[in-house]
C-alpha cells in the first residue's frame, strides 16, 4: 500500500486557512450628542439637614442626694414653672431639720441665761462687789451665745431648704424631653432626672463639613443670613445663624450650626431644611452631567474635532455642582466641541457624528 506524500496536503490545509482568516473590521462611527461650551454664572443653593431645638435646654436633677420615690413628669408633657416633676424619700431630710431645730432651741436657752448672767454681773460691778476683768468675762460669753443661736439658725436655715430639695420642679415652663431617672434609684446630688425644653425661642441646629465652616461663619450675626424650610412645608423662614462650633465633631468630622428662628411655630423635634446661597462665579463652564466621565482616575469630558469628526479626551477642573449641572472652572474653553451623550463608548481618536434628532411632521 502506497502512502500519499504528507507536503501537499500540508500546503492544501495552510490555503484553506488563509482564504478562511477574517479580516479585522473598522471601528465603528459613533453617533453623539453635543453642545458649544460657552461662559456662564454659577450659584446655587447648599441645602443641609437640621433639627429644631429649644435655645435653652436643662437637665435638671436633685440639689440633695436621697432615694427617689415618685416621678410624674413623662416624655412629651407640658409643664409650668414651679410644677412638682419628682420626688425624693423626706425622712431623712425631715429628721435632720428637726435636729437642726432642736439645736437653735438650746442655742436660745443659752443665749438668755448668758444675757441674765451679764445683767447679775453688771450690777455687782457697779456696786464694786466684783472687778473689770470678771465683767469682762461674762460678756464675752454673752457674745459667744450670740455667735452660737446665729450659727444654729442659720444651720436651721439650710436644713429646711434641704428638706425643699427633696421636691424637684421645674425651673421654667417647658415641655420634658427626655427622662433619665426612674423611682426607687438612689441618686446622688446633681444627678439628671428629667430633661426640659424652656418655652421661648427656637434654634435650628445642623452641621457643616470643613470646607463650608468659613462660609458659614461670614454669616453670624446677619439677620436673614440663611433660610429654614420645616419638613411638609414650601415657605422658607429667615433665620440667623448665631453659634457656629470652634472645633469639629471628633466622629462626623463636621461643625454644629445653631440658626436662630425666633419665635416661629415649630415643634420641638422637627425636622428642617437649611437653605444657604452659594456666592456667584462668573466666567465658568457649565456642563451637563451626562458629559463627565472617568479616564485613568481623572474627571474628563470629550472634545470633537470637527475637522476630523474625531474625539480625544479633556481632564477639567470641577468646581462642584448646580443643580443638574457640573461647574467646571479649567480645562475647556468658550467654543469648544464637547460630546454630551455616549461617552462612555468612545474611545480616543474615534470617528463620531453628531446626532440629529429627527423631524416629526405636523398633522394635517
């Protein structure tokens, strides 16, 4: 049997798969849409987060250590000054008053039988039964009695304000907004029990990041300096700001912002929207944000050539934002081509046509 030779076939197969190798195709014209830079003025409105607070805020608590026994004051509860919130076990405080009682009475005793010494004793002196020096004594412990009864009123004095204390009330009318302590806990002096919101004006509170602080704090003290919109509403109201933070929040690495609101009817509680006007820059580019993209780690925008209907890549310059626009302050110019839809297809150098949005005939 005789066996073909290996070379022809060989060459038969490499034809074949010469005539078969698809040729590579041309990229693709890209539609795009576009727009002429030109120059324009940026402004705009920084909105942030607030919550409406009372301007003066206590946390009020037992001036006398004790027991407390009873709480009325609830989360919510309107209350007006002088109002009982609290109460703390008497007894003992009831017992240390008495005490401090008994002891002005012994003082008063002692004062009289020294005034009655000295009159005996001024007497005899007069008479020259006793000399200068015995006188001399017997008032000093007249003076000493004194001393004694006023040091023991005035310890009787603040034995029943400590008895007074054991009843805590509210400093000023208000609403309660928050409850800290609970009946049966054993407090010392000063512990919160309550915390109460003082009718009166009102603060809206919110916080800026670093890079808006110094903006913020041109505006102190200027009435109208920014605008509060309450939550569900449409009115903005004029608000002051008055307070800005000296340092940032250790977490949140933001400035708290109190804006004063006066008088205005809103709840305790509520949430707003603090509305503050950006300064106007002349000169800049405004750009859809459709047109920025991301090339190697840089914001960029595509230019045409409209030589060579042919695309390269810009990096620009953000400034921020407008609304739904990007504020770009470099890296294009007034004229200039830029592609403003389809930019995440293209590639550099890429033959594009601009997108012409057909016609529709008007109905007869």
């Amino acid at each position: 049997m005789k066996i073909a030779p290996l070379a022809p076939l060989l060459l038969a197969a490499a034809l074949l798969a010469a005539c078969s190798r698809n040729e590579p195709q041309p990229e693709p014209i890209r539609f795009v849409r576009t727009m002429t830079v030109g120059s324009d003025v940026a402004g705009g409105v920084h909105e942030y987060a607030a919550e409406v607070r009372a301007r003066t805020e206590s946390r009020l608590g037992f001036r006398v250590a004790g027991k407390m026994v009873q709480r009325s004051a609830e989360v919510g509860q309107r209350v007006k000054a002088g109002a009982v919130l609290a109460q703390l076990d008497p007894q003992d405080l009831k017992l240390s008053q008495a005490a401090a009682g008994a002891a002005t009475q012994a003082a008063r005793v002692n004062l009289e039988l020294a005034e009655a010494d000295f009159k005996r004793y001024r007497d005899l002196h007069a008479q020259g039964f006793i000399s200068a020096v015995e006188l001399d004594r017997r008032e000093t412990t007249l003076k000493a009695a004194r001393a004694t009864l006023a040091q023991a009123e005035a310890q009787g004095s603040v034995q029943a304000n400590q008895a007074a204390y054991a009843a805590l009330t509210a400093t000023a009318a208000g609403v309660i907004t928050a409850v800290e302590a609970e009946p049966g806990a054993v407090l010392a002096a000063g512990t919160p029990v309550v915390r109460l919101a003082h009718d009166g004006p009102r603060d809206v509170v919110f916080a800026v990041p670093e890079g808006a602080v110094a903006g913020v704090r041109a505006l102190l003290g200027k009435p109208g300096g920014v605008k509060v919109r309450p939550w569900g509403s449409t009115e903005a109201l004029p608000a002051t700001v008055r307070e800005v933070a000296a340092a940032a929040d250790a977490a949140t690495r933001t400035f708290q912002v109190k804006a004063d609101v006066g008088k205005a009817d809103l709840q305790l509680g509520q949430t707003a929207a603090v509305l503050l006007d950006l300064p106007k820059l002349a000169g800049i580019t405004k750009l859809p944000l459709t047109a920025v993209t991301q090339l190697q780690g840089k914001t960029a925008v595509w230019l045409v050539d409209m030589g060579t209907m042919t695309v390269k890549a810009q990096p620009i310059d953000v400034a921020g934002a407008d609304g739904n626009s990007v504020v770009v302050k470099g890296g294009v110019s007034p004229g200039q081509r830029v592609v403003t839809a389809g930019v995440h297809v293209l590639t550099p150098g890429q033959k594009v046509k601009l997108y012409e949005a057909p016609v529709t005939a008007a109905a007869n």
